[in-house]
C-alpha cells in the first residue's frame, strides 16, 4: 500500500511561483514513476508531468511545458512540482499520483488527497 500527502498549494497572482511536494510511504516509491495531475472545477482530471523512477526521464503537458519542472528525491521518499509564471488558468486541485508509466488517470494506482492551487489575475 502507498500513501501521498500533498502540501504547498495555496494563494498567488498570475506570473508568481508555488511548489508542490508530495510524500509518499510504501516501499515502492523509489521504483515507481510519479505524476502530477490537476483538475479544475467542472472538467476533467488532466495530465500535468511524470517523472521515471531515477530522474531520466521527464514528461510534460504541452499547457506546462517550460514553465513547470517536476523532481523527486528517493531518499526522502518525495515528488516536487516547481511551478514558475504561473496563469490563472493554472487555478485548480493538484494531485500526485503514483504507478506504472503514462499520462493517462488509469496509468496509475494511487493518489493523494490534493491540494488546491490558486492563481489570482
């Protein structure tokens, strides 16, 4: 079993920085991928970034591409999204998510609770 706890979100006007950490317990962190996803009001789970389980390889949304930097550390069993010029449109809960590979919800097992991120014009 895997647990992720988000924290960082909060409160920040357009162009502003936030970073989200998430925690993860369970044996299976440090050989798993991990993603970020976020989900406004009223749509749908969207893909944000996953990373592989040694940092090789990163992949973005096209939305975040250049502006958002997802990292892990294993030894501290935590997954980091740096989240720089941010846009209103970035306003939404933000959850990490752990599993096989992807950037599809069904690609992966676990999530955290959330953490709401909101971006003010």
């Amino acid at each position: 079993q895997v647990q992720l706890v988000e924290s960082g979100g909060g409160l920040v006007q357009a162009g502003g920085s936030l970073r989200l950490s998430c925690a993860a317990s369970g044996r299976t962190f440090s050989t798993n991928t991990m993603a970020w996803f976020r989900q406004a009001p009223e749509k749908e789970r969207e893909f944000v970034a996953f990373i592989s389980w040694n940092s090789i390889t990163t992949y973005y949304a096209d939305s975040v591409k250049g502006r958002f930097t997802i990292s892990r550390d294993n030894a501290k069993n935590t997954v980091y999204l740096q989240m720089n010029r941010l846009k209103p449109e970035d306003t939404a809960v933000y959850y990490c998510a752990t599993g096989s590979w992807g950037t599809r919800v069904d690609d992966y097992d676990y999530w955290g609770q959330g953490t709401q991120v909101t971006v003010s014009s």
